[in-house]
C-alpha cells in the first residue's frame, strides 16, 4: 500500500512538472523516452531468442 502512495506521489511531481514545461519538451523527452523503451525491448526479445535457442 506504502508502494502505490509513493507511485501516486511520484506520478502528480511528474505531471505537475510536465504541465509547467513548454510543449516541445515534453514531446521531445516522450519521443526519447519511447525510443529508449523501444530498444530495450528489441534487446530482451533478441537476448532470450539467442539463449533459448541454446538450448
């Protein structure tokens, strides 16, 4: 329960500060934050195809 107050908290800092920063930058920082998500999720596929096809 003391995790989903501290995430709840953590989620209204973070949107408090988006709506404060002009639209260009949270844009830019959501088309960061999307990339860098996006290649991680290719590296987890292409690390656990590499090891169970070791297997």
């Amino acid at each position: 329960m003391l995790f989903l107050v501290a995430a709840l908290l953590l989620l209204g800092v973070v949107l408090g500060t988006v709506a404060h920063a002009p639209l260009t930058f949270s844009v830019a920082t959501g088309l960061v934050i999307a990339v860098w998500l996006g290649v991680f999720a290719i590296r987890e596929r292409h690390g656990r195809q590499r090891s169970t096809s070791a297997h």
